[in-house]
C-alpha cells in the first residue's frame, strides 16, 4: 500500500499461451486486465495512471477485439511485427 508512483505500465502474457501461439478468450483477458487494475489501484491510490498491456499473438485479425476489452491498453507484438 501508498506506493509513491503517478505512473505504473504493466505488460502482461499468459504463462500457458507463451509460445503455443493460443489466445486467451475477450472474457479470460477482460477477468485478469480487471484484476490487474484493481490490484495496482489498492496499491497506489485512485489518481495513478494504469497502463496494461497484452501480450500473446495479438495479430491484424484479433487486435480490435482484444483492444475493446476494459483496460487493455496495448499490446505486446512480437512475430506478428
């Protein structure tokens, strides 16, 4: 608690799809964004800026979904750049 950070960028993979080339379904990545946002706002307060990134073959074809999910506020692109 009271971590003293205006800022906090959080990239996050799922463990079991590192390297599968398998997607999270919008509702498993929407549950854990949740969470993760939830968990830095107890953490450092109501005025931190929240940064969460998803990382796990977001590609040209999936992209706009995953984007429209709350708090999905980037990706990590790997082989689809």
């Amino acid at each position: 608690r009271g971590l003293n950070t205006k800022n906090i960028a959080v990239a996050y993979e799922p463990v079991c799809a590192i390297g599968t080339g398998k997607i999270a379904t919008v509702e498993q990545i929407a549950d854990i964004h949740t969470f993760i946002y939830k968990e830095i706002l107890s953490l450092c307060g109501s005025d931190v800026k929240i940064r969460v990134l998803y990382g796990v073959s977001v590609k040209a074809d999936n992209a706009a979904d995953i984007f429209a999910v709350p708090h999905v506020d980037g990706a990590l692109v790997g082989g689809a750049s």
